[in-house]
C-alpha cells in the first residue's frame, strides 16, 4: 500500500522518452493496471471442437468491437480519422485469416489447451519476432500485436473493458501502457497529457500523441509505483520527464515555460509562409519525411516544399501478403495528389526478409545479424517481382504529381544500374497496358547511408538522379553502435569526425556529379546542426514536419558565407568535443 505522505512532502523527477513535445501540468489520474489474469487448462480431444467455436466467438466479438471504433472516428480531426483508421484496419486484418488466428487454432488442436492460453502463448511469440527486428518503427509493431491479443483475451474471459472515465479537467493520465485507439479517443480539452511506463517513439501510441499535439512520455520506469491520483504532475514531452508533485520553484519555472512554449508555437506559424533562405539570400529546400499517409496533413501545415523521404513500410504492416500494385498506386495517387504539385520522393521498401518471409517464401533464411543480412535493396533485388510491382505503383503515382525514387541501403553501383533496369522493364510493360504514366521517368535516387556508398560517392553519382543522406543509419553504421541498446547508445554522436568526414565526401561527390544531394535523419531536423550541414554544401533538409518550423527559423538567421567557413574550421578537428564547442558557439553567436 502507498504511503499517504509518499510523494505529497517531496518532489520527485523521473525520466523517460519524449514523444510529444509540449507542457503538460495537472492532477494524476493512475489508471490501475490492466493486466488480464489468463486461465491455461487443458483440454480433451472432444472439447477441441468447443474450444475452437469460443476462439471463433471472440474473434466475431472482437471485429464487431474494432467496426464500432472505426464508426467513432467520424467527426475527429481528419489526420486523427486517418491514421485511427489505418490501424484499426490493421487490426481487422489481424483477425482474418492470418497467422495470427492459425497459430491460436494449432495451438488449440496440438497443444490441447484451453482458447485464451493459446491466444496468449501466439501473440507473445509473434511480438517477440516484431521486437527484436532492428528496425525501430517495425519493432513497435509488437505493439499492436499485443492490443489486438487482449482484446481476444478479454472477450473470452468476458472482462469488461474500463475506458478513462470521469477525469477531472485537465488531468494528466498515468499508466502501465496506453493503446493506440485510446490515445486517439482522448479529449484535449479534458487531458492534459500522458506518461506511461511502457511505450516509445516509434510505436502508434506516440504517433496519435502527436496527431492530437498531447504532451506524452513513454518508457518511465516505477511511474506508477510513484504517482497516486490527485498528485499534481508535470510532463515535459521535449525532454521526455515526469515531475511528480513538483515544488513551488519547479511548479513556476514550468509554468513559464509552458507559456514561452505557446508564444514560440504563435511566432513559429508565422513562418509557414516565409521563405526558406539565409541572410545572404540563399534558399534551402526544406521538405518534410512522411511514416504514414496521415502526416500529410502537418507537412502542409507546416509548409513543407515537398516529401523528401515517403517511408513506404506502412503499406506492408500487419498483414499476411504484400500489398498488389493497385493498392500500393491508391495510397500513392492519394499522397502525390494531396501535395499539389509539391515533389514526393518515394523510398522503396525498406525492411528485411525476416519481417517478409512469410509472403516470399521458406528460402529465405534468417538472418544471424538482421542490420547487416538481406533487407531493403538487396531484399528487392533478390525477390525482383516485390521491386517490380513498388516501381509499377510509383511510375502510374507519377502521372499526378512530380515524385521521385528512392533506394535504400545502397553500396554499388551495380545495384543502382539493376534498379534501372528493373525500372526500364516496367515502364515497357506498362506502356503495353496503355497506363497513365508521367511524360518522363522519375529521378532515381540513392540513400547515403553506408560508410561504403559515402566513399564511393563520386562512382555512384554517375548512375545517380540525386543523394538522400541518412544521417542516423551513417552515423550506426559507421561507429558501430545501436541506438537501441542502452548500454551503447551513449557513444552515438553525429557529430563524430569520422560521420562528418563521410557527409562531407558525399557532398563534394554530389556536387562533382552536379546532382541534388538532401539530409533526412534526424540531424536535419535539429536546428543545432543545420548551419553545419549549410556549411557543408547541402541545399535540402527533410524532416519530421514537427520540426521544420524551427529549422526555417534558423536558416534565416545564418549568413552562408560564415557557416561554410565555420564548417571548414571543424572539419579540421579531431577531437568531437572540439566540434560541439564550436558549433554550439557558432550558433550562439553567429
């Protein structure tokens, strides 16, 4: 039992993942965990049959559960409505047919256990192979995986669900975990926030928490062990921390901040329509990174130029058969059409065989390192007919709208020189078809993301349309650390000579080769390095639209001619503390 004086006497600061900028400050409402308790018993070869009906039973209850929720996303904000959409999709197709709904059925028959034992022992395999993918964005999807098996569960044990109920305004919810369709579901007028114990970026629950502009932090460790309902709680969704019960000092200071925060957010929207340019006139090109269809909406908001970088992983999520060439074209054509006339680059499938082998077939083996085994191009240079049919959608996209091709994961040139040939192929057979196609075959790009593509840039740049650099899988690639393990992700740094050394290089090649070259990690949508990426020679950054307003703010504070020679200073430097200091000393005062 909480103690009644455990945290009304003293302040308490704990850290977690920001994954929705901004302040929230009000009192906790602690929503008690939710964990199903699971009966496993097992069962008769004649209760088998009766098992099987139950499991059918809940999977009818569940879908009928999911169409009500979908029918509720009618008059919410219209990127909420989307997005809530696409994943309830998700979760419908997750109860039809899939390996999802066989894997309970076998467990049932061979096993001989009871419905929601094997429900629970399915979806915790299934999870488990979505988490350990390196991918960030796939691995959250073990997220959804583990929402759709307790809704199973709690049909089959008829456990009422509890939904957030008679809030006070303006409270801050605290949780072990919070769903997707219930971050959705929140009213921002009654919540001011959220912090959970598990969670993180990449997962939906952050996703609609920035749909919806509410202040969240994941990952907190003991949160709910150190907030009662009623404390008063402040979450700072920039930091990523949770202050529980806060002193008058902490109270004030954060009130302040959370009115700054509010006159910047005025200030910064004010800029939607100004010009990306330097003091010296030069203008950048700052276009904006899309994971899902629904962003679209915050890139135009946020006056982005374009899509620098389309992740098309979405389309792939959560189902059991890859996307056909019709499906993909559809939420292409909606995407290139809702940009008007602004350029969308489209990056091809970005992910690896151990996520897509249950469509392509047992001959693909796993991998013993997934980052370094067959994924992204190699992956659809190995399954051509997955390659083609992307290319197909994105040429017949093109016929509305100016888009380009991206490809990731690219170390040859050889491959690039395959990718053509791939593409030239399918503009052929769609000409057979009489399709619409746009009167010149879109640039075709390759994404700056291995040490080995960086120092072969000058080769490749002959074969190239244009670069895209992707600074986060540069700078792992390059110093040999993953961002996922805590016990590493300490060392990460961008601004690591050896990182720099490599855009660099990239950035010469590009302009030898007298083609585009971009930044779209996470660098670019840090105002701390765009005037040393300025400084470098890139003309085009592509970010998270959160972020673009900040980087513009920025961009026309720098006068060009001194970030270059700032530039040039550091990249005489050794030391990545040296770095830090001077850019962070350029940025103050230049």
């Amino acid at each position: 039992m909480k103690s009644e004086s455990k945290s009304k006497e003293r302040q308490l600061v704990l850290d977690g993942v920001g994954v929705a900028p901004g302040i929230a400050i009000g009192p906790a409402h602690v929503v008690e965990s939710g964990a199903l308790n699971v009966p496993e018993y097992r069962v008769t070869k004649a209760e088998v049959a009766d098992e099987k009906a139950r499991f059918k039973a809940a999977i009818e209850g569940s879908r009928s559960q999911i169409e009500r929720l979908k029918g509720k996303t009618k008059g919410m904000p219209p990127a909420v409505a989307e997005d809530l959409g696409y994943l309830l999709e998700a979760h419908l197709q997750m109860l039809t047919g899939s390996r999802l709904v066989r894997g309970v059925e076998e467990r049932i028959a061979d096993g001989r256990i009871n419905a929601e034992a094997a429900v629970q022992a399915e979806i915790s395999e299934i999870a488990r192979g979505f988490a350990e993918l390196p991918d960030a964005y796939m691995a959250a999807r073990a997220q959804d995986v583990r929402e759709v098996g307790a809704r199973l569960i709690r049909n089959l044990t008829e456990t009422p669900y509890q939904a957030f109920q008679r809030l006070p305004e303006g409270a801050v919810i605290v949780a072990d975990e919070v769903t997707p369709a219930d971050t959705a579901l929140m009213d921002p007028k009654m919540i001011a926030g959220f912090a959970t114990v598990m969670g993180g970026a990449e997962g939906h629950t952050g996703i609609m928490a920035r749909s919806l502009e509410l202040p969240a932090v994941l990952g907190v460790p003991d949160l709910t062990r150190s907030v009662s309902s009623g404390d008063m709680v402040i979450v700072d969704g920039l930091i990523g921390r949770v202050v529980v019960n806060p002193d008058a000092p902490m109270l004030r200071r954060y009130k302040e901040r959370q009115n700054s925060l509010e006159r910047e957010r005025q200030r910064l929207g004010e800029l939607r329509d100004l010009p990306a340019v330097t003091r010296d006139e030069t203008h950048i090109e700052l276009h904006a990174n899309l994971e899902l269809p629904r962003e679209i909406e915050l890139a135009v908001n946020a006056g982005a130029e374009g899509i620098g970088l389309l992740r098309t992983e979405f389309m792939f999520m959560n189902r059991e058969t890859p996307p056909d060439e019709n499906e993909q074209y559809e939420s292409m054509r909606g995407l290139v059409e809702g940009m008007g006339g602004r350029p969308v680059t489209i990056r091809t499938l970005d992910v690896g065989g151990e996520k897509l082998a249950y469509s392509l077939g047992d001959h693909i083996a796993d991998a013993v390192n997934p980052a370094l085994g067959l994924r992204a191009i190699r992956l659809s240079l190995k399954q051509q007919r997955l390659l083609e049919t992307q290319i197909a959608a994105i040429l017949r996209a093109g016929a509305h709208g100016p888009v380009r091709i991206l490809l990731p994961m690219i170390s040859t040139v050889g491959e690039v020189r395959q990718v053509r040939d791939v593409v030239a192929k399918v503009v052929r057979r769609l000409k057979r078809r009489r399709a619409r196609l746009a009167k010149q075959v879109p640039p075709i790009g390759v994404m700056i993301e291995v040490p080995g593509a960086a120092l072969a840039a000058d080769a490749i740049g002959r074969v190239a349309d244009f670069f895209a650099i992707g600074t986060n899988d540069l700078t792992m690639y390059t110093l040999a650390i993953d961002r996922a393990d805590e016990q590493v992700a300490h060392l990460f740094n961008p601004l690591h000579p050896a990182v720099l050394r490599l855009i660099q290089f990239s950035a010469e090649a590009a302009f030898r080769a007298r083609i585009p070259i971009s930044v779209c990690g996470e660098m670019a949508g840090d105002p701390r390095y765009t005037a040393l990426l300025l400084g470098l020679g890139v003309r085009e950054l592509s970010m998270a639209a959160a972020n673009l307003p900040r980087v513009k703010q920025r961009v026309r504070q720098i006068d060009l001619m001194a970030a270059t020679q700032r530039a040039q200073m550091i990249m005489d430097q050794a030391d990545s503390r040296r770095i830090a200091v001077l850019l962070d000393d350029f940025n103050t005062f230049a």
